[in-house]
C-alpha cells in the first residue's frame, strides 16, 4: 500500500505584491489578511462583466479553489500600501 502526498505552500507577506499562475501549480490557496489594506484583482471572465479589484477584510480569510484537475491563474493579491497577508496553497 502506498501513501500519496502533496506538500502545502505556506508565506505571510509585507507591503509586496504577489502573483498567483497556473505554472506554480495551485489548485486551492487561502489568503489571510492580517493588517493593513491587502487588495485581490483577476483577470478572469464572466460574460457581460468586467472583473475588477476588491479590498480584503482584516481577520477575514478567503479560500479560492480550482475545479479538479484544473490550477489557478492570474491572481494577483496587493498590499503596497503597507498591508500584511498571510497564503496556504496546495
């Protein structure tokens, strides 16, 4: 019997930008805003609406997931305006 395994990416970030693509592999990631202002922006669509940028709440996580078999691509999270966010991904 054999065991499958899948290693997590973990990281708390500072006043960056940081850049989710499909290359990185990620098929569920969880965005933790600690402090500070930490905005999500996507360049994916939806017929008849533009996406656009949102401002995360403070203590309020997020969890963006892919379908099966599928990674997640162009997710960018920023807080250069002095924000603190804190990523799992698998």
């Amino acid at each position: 019997m054999g065991f499958k395994s899948q290693s997590i990416f973990t990281g708390t970030f500072t006043n960056t930008t940081v850049s989710i693509v499909e290359a990185m592999g990620l098929s569920v990631i969880s965005i933790n805003p600690i402090s500070g202002t930490v905005s999500l922006t996507s360049t994916g669509s939806v017929p008849g609406l533009t996406s656009g940028t949102i401002t995360l709440t403070v203590g309020q996580p997020v969890l963006i997931s892919a379908d099966s078999g599928y990674t997640l691509d162009s997710i960018t999270i920023n807080s250069t305006s002095g924000g603190v966010f804190a990523i799992l991904g698998k």
